[in-house]
C-alpha cells in the first residue's frame, strides 16, 4: 500500500490546461502514429491495456488505445473522477499501481467494473500543460522494472510529441478574451457527451450487449447524471 | 367555434421527426462545405431547424415512455430513458455551442466537425433504435383493443347476449 491521493487536485480544472484541448487532440478518429505507440507500449511492458488517456474537464478520453472491452473502445471514455490518470496529471509525475485491490487511496469503481490490478502511468503535456497520462494497465497485479521503465517513459515523450503536433492544428487564440473562452467551453460541452451517443450507436448497431451497453454507461455516470 | 384537433398518432410524430432528419442531415453537409463567412449565418438556419425538432422529440419521448410506465414494460423503458438523457444532455450542449461561436473562422470549422459528428450520431442511433421501439410500443399498447374487438365482433350472437 503506497499510493496516497494529491491533496491538491486543482491542477484539473485550472483554464489554461483545459484551453490546451481542442478538436484535434478529442477526436476519436484513430491516429495511426499514436495507435503504434500504445501498442509497442503493451508489446514492451506485457500489460494488455495501453492507452493515450487526456483528462479533460468531466471525462478521462482515450485518444488512443489498445486492449479496452468492446464498451470503453465504444466510448472511448469514462468519468474523470473514477480515472487513475487523474492522479498522473495532477502529480505532474509517474504513477505505478502493483495492486489497485491494496490501494484503498484509489478510486473503486474502475477496479470493479473492469478488473484493473496494476497501473503505470506518465504524464503527457502539450504546450507546457500536463494533459493526460500514456499508460499501460493490466488485470493482475505487476510491477515493472527500471529498464522497462525507462523505455515506457521514452514511448510517452514521442506520445506527447505527437499530441503537441496535433494541437497545433488549430489556431491559437489570439487574445484569452470570456467570449473565446465561452465557445471553446460550450464545444468541449458537446465534445465530451459523445462517447454517451457512440455507446448508444454501438449498441444500436448490435455490436454491443445490452450487459455491455449498461457497463459502458455506468462508466459515464457522472456525465449522463444517473447514478444507477 | 373550436375544432377539435386530434394528437398525432405515433406513426405520424416518427415521421415528421425522419423528415426533420433529413433537413438536418442535408443543412450539416452544407455548414460543412461553407466557406467561413457563411458558416455563421448557416450555424442560425441549424439552430432554427434544430430547436423545434428537439422539442418534438421530447414529446415523443414524453408520450412512448408514459406509455411503457402503463405497459410496465421496463426494458423499453431502461432503454427509452437512456436515449432520452443522450438526448437532453447532447441538445443542451450543442444549443451551447449555437449561443457561443468562435469567433475564428478556421477553429470554428473544426469544431463545428464534433458538432456535426455527435447530432449525425444522435440521428443515427434514434432511426435504429429509438423510433422502431416507439412504434412497437404503440403497436403493443394497440393489440388488447384490437383482439378484444376482433373477439367481440366475431362472437356468435347468442354469446353476445349471455347464456
């Protein structure tokens, strides 16, 4: 038992980190160059769950992934609140979880509804701001050595560097004025309610269970507002 | 003199709601290809198009789920709540984004991609699940009237008057 939460979590919702996203960066096309990083991630470590994770403002998006059940690679998302990431970008540093089942500090209900065990996350930044966490997950407990270490965090730094060129994508606001931070608020808005309606699509689509779909959904609580 | 109206029939509200699905699919290809001094004018048509459509929706929803509480069928149910909080929650949001445009013409153009992307997605997932499940609905709630006439009309006259 080591893991022992922030006490200071503002980092999360501070303006400037969140005006660090925009369309590029959450969209759920996939990128090939970052798909290639979390997959030599999950090859290099052995875990089977590799992800791009950016914390944005209620959900955890994963921009990329590899090895996630059928209803988070339809969302492609679940709540902030409920994230491991969270703890990487407010740390500002790596995170590493041997056992999440003997960490009481983390948060329950991602180690209930989908088994995780270890946890090795690190900070991904864009523009000077930690946006998320490139990490890699698996369902039992594990530790991973130095070297591999070393070479996970090398994988992060190409990963942040990828993002960085996405970001630049956009034009940079010319001025920080309310009215610009008003409409980059309001497209976030619609920006993290669509993992809701890609779930919904998929099952929609037959691609999903309805046991699949309702798992997927209580991921989301806290976007939807039930609380099942 | 008052005339009085009849409420929709469900068959009717589904499909004025298709019709309004294809105004809008057609009015998002159009923001999509304009160029950035039309974008704004076009993102108002959307608005005026969208908001009436989504109150109808809502009234849909509002009668198919009362329907199911008196059915109490609670799969529909389940389902029909969910796909009405996609709704709300994803019409709040982009009604957000109508009241609040960026003003750079080539941000706007990218997110209004999300924009475009999540109400197509909506679209998509009510035509497969969410009218078929209204029109079964209405189906269901028609079936005991029609076998309880069919019975009464096809009853021998001797039954009709008791034994």
């Amino acid at each position: 038992m080591n893991f022992v939460p922030p006490k200071d979590m503002s980092v999360l919702d501070d303006a400037e980190r969140l005006a660090s996203f925009d369309a590029p960066l959450l969209e759920s096309t996939p990128d090939p160059e970052l798909q290639a990083l979390v997959t030599e991630a999950t090859t290099l470590t052995g875990f089977p769950i590799g992800l791009v994770s950016l914390v944005v403002r209620k959900i955890q998006f994963f921009r990329a992934q590899v090895g996630l059940p059928p209803d988070l690679s339809a969302t492609l998302a679940t709540d902030r609140c409920t994230s491991f990431c969270q703890f990487v970008v407010a740390r500002g540093d790596c995170l590493e979880i041997e056992d999440a089942e003997r960490e009481p500090g983390l948060p329950r209900d991602l180690v209930e509804r989908y088994g995780i065990r270890a946890y090795v996350g690190f900070p991904l930044e864009v523009q000077g701001q930690t946006v998320g966490s490139f990490c890699v997950i698996d369902a039992k407990p594990a530790r991973l050595t130095p070297e591999v270490l070393t070479k996970l965090r090398a994988l992060a730094r190409r990963a942040s560097a990828r993002l960085e060129e996405l970001a630049r994508q956009v034009p940079a606001p010319a001025s920080s004025s309310e009215a610009e931070a008003q409409a980059r608020n309001a497209w976030l808005a619609v920006a993290e309610a669509q993992p809701l309606l890609s779930l919904s699509e998929r099952y929609a689509d037959g691609q999903i269970s309805f046991e699949e779909f309702q798992r997927g959904l209580g991921a989301l609580a806290g976007l939807s507002g039930s609380s099942e | 003199m008052s005339v009085a109206v009849a409420p929709p029939t469900m068959i009717n509200r589904v499909e004025t709601l298709k019709r309004d699905h294809g105004r809008l699919r057609v009015l998002l290809g159009v923001c999509e290809k304009a160029s950035a001094s039309e974008l704004p004018g076009l993102l108002r048509q959307l608005h005026d198009v969208f908001v009436p459509h989504q109150r109808a929706k809502e009234q849909l929803y509002e009668v198919v789920v009362a329907s199911c509480q008196d059915s109490k069928d609670a799969t529909t149910l389940t389902l029909l709540n969910i796909f009405r909080t996609n709704l709300t929650v994803m019409s709040s949001a982009v009604l957000g984004f109508f009241s609040n445009v960026d003003t750079n013409p080539e941000r706007l153009h990218q997110r209004f991609r999300t924009v475009a992307a999540a109400l197509r997605s909506l679209m998509d997932t009510e035509e497969k699940s969410v009218f078929p499940l209204c029109l079964r609905q209405q189906t269901r709630m028609q079936q005991p009237a029609r076998s309880l006439r069919i019975q009464t009309l096809s009853s021998p006259p001797w039954q009709a008057g008791g034994r």
